[in-house]
C-alpha cells in the first residue's frame, strides 16, 4: 500500500491507500494500527474498492498528540473527515472494528451525508453498548483500570507484555503487536483513547444512526464484548440493518476468520439493500 500524509488540526496521520474502485475506509482499533486489516484489503481490492487505511492518531505511523483531551471522539471524528477531505471523497463506504467501530459510530451518526454504508466489526451502536447491562460492564473492566495511569501501561507491559501476547493468535503476530507498542510512546497513546472518553463507555442518550444501512458483526468467542449490544443495535439504527455471528472467532474476527468476514463485507457493500430488514 502507498502511505500518504494527511494533516489533521494538529496531528499529521499516516494513510495507506491501494486499489481503484468506490472508497472503503477502513479504520482499525487498539492496539492496532491498519496492518489488522491485511487479510481484508487483498479481498477488497480484488472485488473492485480503492481500500483507504489510516492509522489513527498516535498509532502506526501517524503522530502523536500532546495531551490525553486530543484523543475525544470528536478529533477523532474530525480525524477521518480530513481523510475523505484529503483524497476528495464525498462519500465513501466504511469497515471499522473495535476504537476504529466507535469511531465509525460517531462519524456515521453526525456526517451521514459521507458514509455511504457502514459495517461495525464487535462494537455495536454505543447506546446500545452503554445499556449492556452486567455482563458487559464486568467484560469492559480493563477500562476502568486504564483511567489510572501508569498502571495501564504496567499491566500491558508486565510479564513480557503478556497480555499483548494473549491477544494474538500467533508468536509471530504477538511479536509484531509488542515491536509496535514498544515504540515511544505508543502505548500510552493506545490508552489515551481510553482515558480522554471514559464517559462515552455508559452513555445511552447517544442519537440514533439515520440514512446509513449498517451491518453490525459480533463474534461467538468474543473475551471484550457480548453479542447483546449488536443484536440490539438496530433498535437505533434508523433504515436498513443486518446482523451477523462469526462462530469460532474471537474479538479480533477479521483474523480469526478471514474468509467469512470478507465475504460478509464484499456481499453488503455491493448488495441491492431492498430486503435488508428495517430497524
């Protein structure tokens, strides 16, 4: 992929751009940056998109801002509006999973003129992930721990990065996750998300998602979320919304399963929506 620099208010991001076609944005999670989609991108290309990764603020290879407040959700909104900017595109289709859903979200739900169609990978619709009751909230408790620093950063660390290392499915790929957080301040950054937006984690009175039909994935093995807050996600998405289960997937899908989400993600993008169900 041909890396781009865009400049963003005070940030510059590192945007990764391959293929011809309609747009597909595709925007990563923690602690990740648009390597986690290299199984997604030879698919889409091949079915005929023009794939645009950037690596958010703070991650891959895009700079670091100077304070955790630069990591709310409305920069990193603005963050993917200077990207569609950038390479002139009113309005493209969007893939995002984890940070990168809940980036997706917020983008789809304020800028619906930009998104054409937009599939949320394991966050639902945030409303729906504040309401997620019990379960949720004791499967969500590492962000909790984040919002006191330092002790983040020495939990991921510690043992070797032994929960990084836990969160991939091969040595191969721990090693890449650790090489990629060891790096000056990327770490703390990946936490920042958190620390700047601990309040979004149990808001309900988020708006609702109007004029964009969504396809929202969970996966059956999923460590961080439960299937609850996408199978109740279409109560606040205003038009079409399909829901689906990846089995023998974890929270990482589009790794665990590459087949299956990319066949998932070429039929939606490019299906006649007529008879997707109505939320």
């Amino acid at each position: 992929m041909e890396e781009h620099r865009v400049i963003s208010g005070d940030v510059e991001l590192a945007v990764h751009v391959t293929g011809e076609g309609p747009s597909v944005l595709l925007i990563h999670g923690f602690p990740d940056d648009h390597e986690v989609w290299e199984n997604q991108v030879p698919a889409l290309v091949a079915a005929g998109y023009r794939v645009i990764a950037p690596d958010t603020r703070g991650c891959g290879n895009s700079s670091i801002p100077a304070s955790v407040a630069d990591f709310r959700i409305d920069r990193l909104v603005a963050d993917m509006i200077a990207v569609l900017d950038h390479f002139g595109i009113a309005k493209a289709l969007l893939v995002a999973h984890d940070w990168g859903a809940l980036i997706g979200w917020r983008l789809a739900i304020a800028h619906p003129e930009r998104i054409e169609r937009y599939v949320a990978l394991s966050v639902g619709h945030p409303a729906a992930l504040g309401a997620g009751g019990l379960r949720q909230m004791l499967k969500s408790y590492y962000i909790f721990l984040f919002q006191i620093r330092g002790l983040g950063e020495w939990l991921m660390r510690g043992r070797n990065w032994r929960m990084v290392r836990a969160m991939a499915r091969t040595p191969q790929e721990a090693q890449r996750a650790v090489d990629r957080l060891s790096r000056r301040g990327r770490l703390t950054a990946g936490i920042d998300y958190y620390r700047a937006n601990i309040r979004m984690f149990r808001q309900r009175d988020v708006p609702h998602c109007t004029g964009v039909p969504v396809l929202g994935v969970a996966s059956e093995g999923d460590p961080y979320i439960t299937e609850r807050p996408m199978r109740e996600t279409g109560r606040f998405v205003d038009g079409p919304f399909r829901f689906e289960l990846v089995r023998n997937a974890g929270h990482w899908l589009q790794r665990d399963a590459p087949e299956t989400v990319n066949s998932l993600l070429v039929d939606f993008l490019g299906s006649d929506l007529t008879n997707e169900r109505a939320a």
